[in-house]
C-alpha cells in the first residue's frame, strides 16, 4: 500500500485564497479572544496566541475556575474542537460559514458546556472591523488552501524553533498572533525600549506600548496583505538602530520595505530554494545579527556557541 506525501513547501498564491484567508483569519481572532480574556497576563500578550501542532493550531489549555477547556483547529479533518477536562467534548465541521455563525456556534457550545464567558467582540488590527455577531461578508472557507497554509506553518515552527536556540536570552515561543494571523518569534536585548508612538488601528496604544516596552529583534511568517501581496518572511528591530534600513542580509532577494519598516523575503525564495532550511535561517540570522550589531547588543552573553545533547 502506497501514499504520496503532501508537499513540504506548498504553493500559496494569496489571490487564490484570499477570501478563505480574510474569514479564517477572523475566525482566529475570536479563539484567541477568549485564550486572551480567560487567561493570566503574560508580558507582551503571549497569553492570546496559538501554536502550531502537528494537525492544525491549538490554544493549548486555557484555565476557567478549577477546569481547563482547549480550542483546536484541527486542519487535517477541517475540524473545530472544543475539549474540557472533565471529559465534555464540542466538534463542528470547518466548512464555509459566516463570521456571525461561527461566532454564535461558538460561544454557544462553550456556554452548553459550563464555560461562560464574554469576550471583545470585534476584531483588532483591521481597517473598518465588523462586530463578529454581525460580519455575514466573511464567510469563504477552501480546506485546500487552509491546509496549505498550515503546512507552511509547520515548516516555518519547525525552523523558526531552530532559530530560536541559538539565543539564550530573554526570547518568546514560537507563535501565532491572531491580530495580523502571524507566525512569530521574538528576541531581547534586556534593555528597555523608547515608549511606541501606538497607531496600530484597533488597538489600544497601551497594549503596543507594552509589547514594545523592550528593544526587540523579531521576525516571522504571514500570508501576506496590503504592500506585500504575497506570503512572506519578515524581520524587524525596535527600536531600529541607526543604518538598519541599509543593511546587508541574506539571501540577496531579501529586501527592506519602506513601507512596512521591515525586511522581508518573499516565501517563494524559500519555497524554490535547494535547500529551505538553510535559506530561511540565513534570512533570520543575518537580519538579527543587523540588529543585534547595529543596537550594540552583548552577543557573547545572548547566544550559545554550542547546542547541548544528552
């Protein structure tokens, strides 16, 4: 008995699925509200993000009194599941449905299973948002381009966790951030950062102002919107230090955008790449190593020379 793998790197043209993209992302935004409100505040928001697994993203276990419920998306059935620990189970299909619905059907199967809770009902980091209870234009769903995109996911987790120990530092998990549904990792220097001049729309300044409350060097994965109309890899500093828009980074088609304040390197580099591992990692490493060079950071007392094995 024979099977073909999926593709490790498959194709993800935005235009193809951009519709499934904008309702799936919202759909995100509303799991990742209630890990948000049910759980303890984590510095710089980690409290709200998914993770990657190896059938779709979870929440992972979220507290609520002395019970614990999780949120799955399972990307291979094209499932939502709703698990408690004490046995309760929800599961509902993936499958088109508006924002509203999935909304309504949501919260109703928690408030079934005991779980009670109210959330922000409107999404963050959006132009022109929709109160979730009434968004009926956003309702595409394509499972092929959704386990497209979850594919990559697992790649860049994969690799991005690879990149993160090398740093022994302060550094976040490798997550997914349901504001701009991106795939993250973050790194610190340990000195505090100039206060974020905020305007993220729909967003509280006092939640940027936070987040950024420590000079970073972050970097990360999204399907790609607004000047990059294609699924990219991007690295930034903040604050960025002088001469960090003209720095040399690698791979050459990797590139800094004005207009984002970013590096980016288009997923189709990696993807048609010999070896994609190697070409992702030289991305992310040569534009820490801008930042990191450029804000005087003390690498000898951030980075490990050598991985430890048992």
């Amino acid at each position: 008995m024979t099977s073909t793998a999926p593709e490790s790197w498959p194709a993800l043209p935005l235009e193809k699925w951009s519709d499934t993209c904008a309702t799936f992302h919202l759909w995100t935004q509303i799991v990742g509200k209630i890990r948000l409100t049910e759980s303890p505040w984590l510095n710089h928001s980690w409290q709200s993000t998914l993770y990657v697994t190896s059938r779709g993203l979870t929440t992972s276990p979220i507290p609520h009194g002395t019970r614990t419920f999780q949120i799955d998306f399972d990307l291979l059935d094209h499932e939502l599941i709703v698990e408690t620990s004490d046995g309760a189970l929800f599961n509902a299909p993936l499958q088109p449905l508006s924002v509203a619905d999935f909304y309504g059907q949501l919260m109703e199967a928690l408030g079934r299973m005991g779980l009670a809770i109210r959330i922000h009902a409107q999404p963050n980091e959006l132009p022109d948002p929709i109160p979730f209870a009434l968004d009926e234009t956003h309702c595409a769903y394509d499972p092929e381009y959704v386990n497209r995109f979850w594919r990559v996911l697992v790649q860049s987790d994969r690799v991005f966790k690879i990149f993160r120990g090398r740093f022994t530092g302060k550094c976040s998990p490798v997550h997914l951030f349901f504001g701009a549904l991106d795939l993250a990792v973050t790194r610190f220097s340990g000195r505090r950062a100039p206060a974020h001049p905020g305007g993220i729309p729909h967003l509280p300044d006092r939640i940027t102002r936070e987040a950024y409350s420590k000079e970073v060097s972050s970097c990360g994965f999204w399907a790609g919107g607004g000047a990059i109309t294609y699924p990219a890899y991007y690295s930034y500093a903040y604050p960025p230090p002088e001469g960090f828009a003209l720095a040399h980074v690698r791979p050459s088609q990797a590139f800094y955008s004005k207009d984002l304040g970013e590096f980016i390197l288009p997923y189709a580099v990696v993807r048609d790449a010999a070896d994609p591992d190697d070409t992702l990692l030289e991305f992310l490493q040569s534009t820490y190593e801008a930042a990191a060079d450029l804000g005087e950071w003390d690498r000898r007392e951030l980075e490990t020379s050598e991985p430890l094995t048992t």
